[in-house]
C-alpha cells in the first residue's frame, strides 16, 4: 500500500473504522507523507476524558502541524483553509455530525453540503469518520438516530471521495480508488 505514501492525493479521502482502529494515525502518516498539514479538529473538550484525548492527539503529531479547531461550520473552515501543496485532514465527521445534531441542523443537508463543497477545494483533503454501524443496534431512540445519521453521512462523503479506506486493527483496506 505504498501509493497511500507516495504521489499526489487525490481531491478528497475518506478514512473509515471503528473506535481505536488507527485511522486518526494512517491519516496524520498519510497527510504528512506529504509535507507539512493542517488539522482541522471538530472535537470540542467538553469534559476531561475529552481534553485528554485531544492531548494524546496534539502529542502524537507533534509541532509540525497548522491546527484550526472549528467544531461546527466544517464547510466555511475548508474553504478557508484548503491550499494545493498542503493538505488538510478533518478528525474527525463523527464528532462533527454531534455537533451539527446538538445545534439541531438538519444533518442531511450538512452533509450535502459538506459533499458538495470537496469538489471545489483548492487542495486535498483528508477526512477521518467513524464507522459506528457495524454493532448491535442501539437501544435508544436517540443512538439509533445518531448512528443512521452518520452511515447516511458516511454514504454521502464516501459518493463525493476520489478515496476511501476502511481501517480495522490499524490496516487499512482500500474500498474505492479513483484517484486519476
């Protein structure tokens, strides 16, 4: 899987797993296989468990990295932001998609929106997700929206990727590659 290292990326990709998967660090080794990046955190620290993941992650990457933290208007961020030369990684659109439902927006057209605007970005992306159907269904009304929610999200951004990889026990199992 060399060609994950190496080449140009391509306009958008899309990393999928479950929870401690590795995709957060394929991502950062993908994007800083090609020189410095920004991190476009959409995490907010809310409570301690939360501020220590957002440390473990800023000490994984290291001082290399630009960080723009925006845990809302994704969109208006990547516009911003996107530059050819330097890609940005998004970590992550489960965190996101929280976001956007505690605000009460309509998720699907966050989205839309979302896979909209990758096609006219003005450098690579790389976008981070969580793969959360894949267990039991929940027992909530509320788990069960969240988790339709974001496989109907994680649908629309895979449609709008040139790339997409699924990421189980840290190896990444390439889904789509229309990378030209």
């Amino acid at each position: 899987m060399d060609f994950l290292f190496t080449g140009p990326l391509p306009p958008a990709t899309l990393i999928l797993g479950g929870a401690r998967s590795g995709k957060s660090a394929l991502a950062e080794r993908i994007v800083e296989s090609r020189g410095p990046g920004l991190y476009l955190a959409t995490a907010e620290a809310l409570d301690d468990e939360m501020a220590d993941r957002v440390r473990r992650h800023r000490e994984r990457r290291g001082p290399s990295w630009d960080l723009v933290e925006e845990p809302l208007d994704l969109v208006g961020a990547l516009r911003a932001h996107a530059r050819a030369g330097r890609p940005v990684l998004v970590d992550c659109l489960t965190l996101w998609l929280s976001n956007v439902m505690t605000e009460q927006r309509d998720p699907e057209a966050e989205g839309a929106a979302l896979a909209a605007a990758l096609a006219d970005l003005a450098g690579p992306v790389v976008l981070v997700a969580n793969e959360v159907g894949l267990g039991i269904v929940p027992d909530n009304a509320l788990a069960r929206l969240f988790r339709d929610a974001a496989g109907r999200l994680n649908q629309t951004v895979a449609a709008a990727a040139q790339r997409v990889l699924f990421v189980a026990a840290g190896l990444p199992l390439v889904m789509k590659d229309e990378n030209p």
